[in-house]
C-alpha cells in the first residue's frame, strides 16, 4: 500500500554543493542558518528574484527504483519548505524551472507548465532512473498541468498531493491517498501575516521618492505639508497593505479593491479628524486627501490578490477591469487637489 509510493527509512542528509557523477543532487532535510536567512530575507522582498535552485532531480535521503518522485518548483522557499518536511521519507525531488516562482503562481503564469515538466522528465532521464511511472505533483500546480498529455508523451501518470508540505507524510504512508482536510486550502490569519512583507516593501519603496519630492516643493510652496500629511499617507500605506490582509475576512465586500477603499477612507477620516483637516481652510486639501488615499489604499489591497487563495484569475482580471479606472481617476484628481493646496493654498491656524 505505502510500499507502492515509497519504501521509508527515517533518514535525513547532508546537501552536497554539487550533483554526483549521475547528475543527481543529494539534499538534506535540515535546514541551515544560511536557509533560515535566506527566507527571511525572501519574504521581504531582498533578493526574491534570485533566490532559486538550479532545476533538475534529488535525493531525499536513500531512494531506490521504487521510491516516490515528487514534483516542485525551483522557487528555494518553496524548495525548503518541502524538504524539510521529508525527514522519514526516501525519494526523488524533480525540480522544474519555475524561474524562481512558487508552485501556485507559477502554474498560473504556465512555468509550472505540461511542456517544462515533460522536458525535465526527459532532461534527467527519469525513466532510467525510477521502474515506475508515478509523479506526486502539488495540488496548486493543476492549474498548469494537462496530466492527459504528460501520460501521452512520456508514460508517466500524475497524482496530485496534498496542499500543504507536511501533510506529504501522512499522505504517501496512506498509500497516496488525501483525506479532505488535506485538500482544503486554508488561509488563515497567520498564512495572510507571513504574505504581508512582500506587500509592504515595495509600497515603502514607493514612498522614497514621493517623500523627497514633497520635501522640494515645501521649499516653496504655501501650504508646505505636515506631519498630519505624513500621518494620513503613511496611513493610506498601511491600511492597504496591511490592514486589509490582516483583517480580509471581516471587511465587507467581495473585491479586495473595495476591501481596500473601505479601510483607507475610515482611515483617512479618522486621521483627518483627529488632525483638525475638516476644519475652514483645510478642507480642499482634506477633499484631495479622501479621494487620493483611499485610492491608494485599494490599489494596494488589490495587488494583493497576487498572493492569495481568495480569487481566481479571471476574477482577479474583472476586477481590475473595473477598479483600475477608478482607482487611477480618483488619485489624478486627488492628486491634483492636493498639489494646488500645497502650492498656492493656506493652512487654517
């Protein structure tokens, strides 16, 4: 039963720096200091692009004709995430170039595809390798995969696994066999917190050169901007990338561009209020300031679609179909507002 996926061993290695004569790459289920770093590092954003591993087949721990081959992307978190979760398992990694993008978006993107995956089978000559013809592919790569034409060209079947990685175990011990809770893609509060980085770096990217250009324009405009001003951006920032995510299921609505422009126009108010911009004389700033930054905020709750399960991609691009003007309509004319109060308006004492 589990013997026809694999044959276990508790067994864990060491990750050697280069492929053995067979072009097999011996990796460890251990991560390093260095690994640990380097995710922390990926999940903000430093170094993401380049943070890969070289595509090809390893071992896990001591892996005959018989073991199980899993199928993943080149993406390193993705790459770590998986192997460490393989500490009692004999068996064969098959990494596909991705170009460094996780299993998910890769398959929506077509890299985690049917033409890459027939190509590596052949590339590492996985039918010398391997007696039988089973790949354990990730449940979020269907998307990519026509399993009917991969039986056809190479001979192999495709099974798909469980959706997260440490379910691996329990499902290859149940003979290939995934019990519902494995299916089921969860998207917690804690699995929305770990994505939150990747959105609020390159937001603050953003704001460097928006801060510097504000500080020109105070050197000569009328109604130089404050710290309220500062308060109500930095808000628009946060509550977009990181409020909505946070508190995704509880804002009301279906469109995570209006998720967005709930939770920067209440917030927006709420710094407004409080930093006395309804009253005479600031109250044209304060109309651009309502319609610039919940604009912002919604933008940034949309780009977060990108990272989760809530939406699909036709989904996604209806709704940007729809916000994209709206959000670019009311951030020119907020824009503009605020730009004319800067230079020429007058804050009320």
């Amino acid at each position: 039963m589990a013997k026809e996926c694999c044959s276990q061993t508790s067994t864990s290695t060491r990750l050697e720096p280069a492929p053995s004569k067979d072009g097999i790459t011996k990796a460890s289920t251990s991560l390093t200091t260095c690994d640990i770093f380097g995710a922390w590092k990926a999940r903000w954003g430093i170094g993401r692009t380049n943070y890969t591993v070289e595509p090809g087949l390893y071992s896990i721990g001591s892996p005959d004709g018989e073991s199980p081959v899993l199928v993943s992307a080149n993406y390193k978190l993705t790459f770590d995430v998986l192997r460490k979760n393989l500490t009692e398992l004999d068996c064969w990694l098959l990494i596909l170039d991705t170009k460094g993008v996780n299993v998910w978006c890769a398959a929506g993107e077509g890299t985690f595809g049917t033409d890459e995956l027939v190509n590596r089978i052949e590339s590492v000559r996985l039918s010398d390798v391997i007696s039988h013809r089973k790949l354990i592919l990730p449940q979020l790569g269907a998307p990519g995969i026509n399993a009917h034409e991969i039986a056809q060209r190479t001979g192999f079947s495709v099974t798909y696994g469980p959706v997260r990685a440490e379910d691996i175990q329990g499902y290859i011990t149940a003979g290939c066999n995934a019990t519902k809770e494995m299916r089921r893609v969860n998207f917690n509060f804690i699995d929305r917190l770990k994505l939150i980085p990747m959105e609020l770096v390159p937001a603050m990217k953003m704001t460097l050169p928006i801060m510097g250009a504000l500080l020109i324009t105070n050197q000569f405009a009328k109604r130089p901007f404050g710290k309220a001003d500062i308060a109500a951006y930095a808000g628009a920032i946060l509550t977009g990338s990181v409020i909505t995510p946070m508190l995704l299921p509880y804002i009301p609505g279906k469109a995570f561009s209006w998720k967005g422009w709930i939770a920067g126009l209440l917030g927006t108010v709420g710094i407004l209020g409080k930093s006395k911009g309804f009253k005479k004389g600031n109250r044209l700033m304060s109309a651009g300031q309502l319609l610039l930054f919940p604009a912002l905020s919604s933008y940034l709750a949309l780009n977060f679609t990108g990272s989760t399960t809530y939406t699909s991609p036709s989904g996604v691009k209806k709704e940007m179909e729809i916000a994209m003007p709206l959000i670019i309509a009311a951030g020119i004319a907020g824009g503009i507002i605020m730009l004319g109060s800067y230079l020429f308006g007058r804050r009320s004492k």
